[in-house]
C-alpha cells in the first residue's frame, strides 16, 4: 500500500448561505467549530442541501490520491447506522480500502455542514460524533507497516483516546505525514503540534495562516529558517502566492494557476496535499509534487465539493 489515511470519518453536507448567515449564528468565515448535535439540527433545519459526500480531510486527500492510480487505504471511525453505511459504500466506490470494522455505538456517525458563502469560501461546523472517539484498538499495527507513508489531520488530534492512536500510528508507520488542518486546531493544540513538528513527523502540510500561528510569528522567512533548521519537509499552501516545500536546506516555490472561476474552496488543501504525496510515492522531484498539489487544487475550487 502507497499511503494510509487514519481521519475524522465524517459525512460532509454542502450548503449555501450569505454572509449575514454566519453573523447571525455567531460564526468565523473560513474556520472550522466544534458543535453538538442539537446546534448541528437547529443549523441545517433552515437551509437547503447542496450535497451529501463521504468527507473528512484525510479521506478526501485519500480519495484523491485512489483517483491517481495509488494503492490507498483508510481509517476512521463511524458508527453502524445508514450515515456510516454510505461512508463506507462511499470510500469503497472510490477504490479506497476502508480498514475499519463498524459496529453499534451509542454515538451517530460524524457530519460536517459545510457552509458556502459567495466568496466561495467555506466555513465548517462539524459535530463528530463517534469519529472523535477513535481509539488504539482501532488501529492495525500490521496497516501501518504496509504503508509507505501513514497520512494523519490535525483535526482528530485530541488528549485521551484519539492521541493514543495517533501515538500508535506514529510509533508503527515507515514515514509520517500530518496536516495541521486549521487555524483553530493550531490555536487549541500549539504545544502538543509543535512537538509533533519538531520530533515526530516527516512531512507536515499547512497553510501559511496556520505555520505562521504555529510559530507564533508574522514574518514568512522565520518559519523558512525554522523548517531549514528541523530537516524535514514542510509543505506551505499560500493561496493566490502559490505553494512552497522546504526541505534539506533547500526552498522549493511554485506559482499558483490564473484566472480560476473558483466556485467553492473546501478541498483544497486536501487535495494539493494529495498531489504532492502523489508524487512522493512516485519518486518525483519536490518541485513537481508541489506543481502536482498545486493542479490538483487548481481543479477543486473550480467545482463543488472535494470531489474530483
């Protein structure tokens, strides 16, 4: 197997909204909030459905990469009612080899609303439901030594259960690859990521919002003399500035694609991070991974959903 991808198995619902939507529900543009399942009912029950799709970050970068031609597979938790059923049914139809054995829980499977404003930016209220209970046991130490690289999101990491399978899938993977996922994994979770960072991963995607909060910092060329200094590699989105990847001592930019019809943003850090892992397994150069992320999000913003 090239890449195993242990995420927040989440079933991601796609609507419309204005602006004034998002103020009247007291949400942040462009970021993502943690909501209970009543919050989550009272959300939707006014909006129309745009689209219903197997989701989580990780997954998508999965799914993305099955598109590719890369042997993939996948983990995250959901549980066995209809919801998990079409997650499953969904990852499958993809050609992605789902390693999650469901059962009965107490908790539902995970939702994300994904709200889509007419800046095509997207603002997501996830209530995770069984995703966020993943646990160790989840987590087959024989999965991860088939894989090259083991794929892991920022947005799982949590204390208790979730940390002991990401401790796990670090302590048993060949290579590890993390997302930072969002500003508001960064801000809740500094320490423990910059120790991630630091010790344990071998590839880190984030955007530039995100490395610059990591690093409590404001200037670009800190965090470059921060990844020359860790000697991994660090993968930067910069949105319409391009995307750059650091590593050996060596910074490696390309620009971004003109002249988009963009349409919805959600997918696209998963789906450059796709790319660019695409070429990885492939023995690319660096440069020609991050031209690979950077076609591949090209390509999303200018549909909807993280679909290719």
């Amino acid at each position: 197997m090239k890449i195993l991808g242990i995420g927040n198995a989440i079933v991601d619902v796609l609507c419309r909204v204005d602006d004034d939507f998002l103020t009247k529900n007291s949400l942040t543009k462009s970021t993502m909030k943690l909501i209970d399942e009543k919050e989550f009912n009272n959300l939707i029950s006014s909006l129309r459905i745009e689209q219903t799709i197997s989701g989580g970050s990780v997954a998508n970068s999965i799914v993305g990469l099955s598109q590719l031609g890369n042997e993939v597979g996948f983990i995250g938790k959901v549980n066995e009612d209809s919801l998990g059923q079409k997650y499953e049914d969904g990852l499958k139809n993809e050609k992605v080899d789902y390693l999650y054995k469901k059962k009965k829980e107490q908790l539902p499977t995970g939702t994300c609303l994904i709200l889509i404003t007419p800046d095509s930016e997207r603002t997501m209220c996830t209530f995770l439901g069984i995703a966020g209970k993943i646990n160790d046991t989840d987590v087959n130490t024989k999965d991860l030594q088939k894989a090259e690289i083991t794929f892991l999101e920022g947005y799982l990491w949590d204390e208790g259960e979730p940390k002991k399978a990401f401790d796990k899938a670090i302590s048993n993977s060949n290579k590890v690859a993390m997302s930072l996922s969002d500003l508001f994994c960064v801000e809740r979770h500094k320490n423990n990521f910059l120790e991630l960072v630091k010790n344990k991963l071998d590839i880190i995607f984030a955007n530039e919002q995100e490395i610059l909060s990591l690093l409590n910092t404001k200037s670009l060329n800190e965090v470059i003399s921060f990844s020359k200094n860790l000697k991994r590699n660090i993968v930067i989105t910069r949105g319409k500035d391009g995307a750059m990847a650091i590593m050996n001592n060596e910074v490696f930019e390309v620009e971004a694609y003109k002249n988009l019809e963009i349409t919805d943003l959600t997918g696209a850090g998963d789906l450059f991070a796709a790319g660019y892992l695409h070429g990885l397994v492939n023995k690319m150069h660096i440069k020609d991974c991050l031209k690979k992320g950077t076609e591949l999000s090209s390509k999303i913003i200018q549909k909807i959903g993280a679909r290719l």
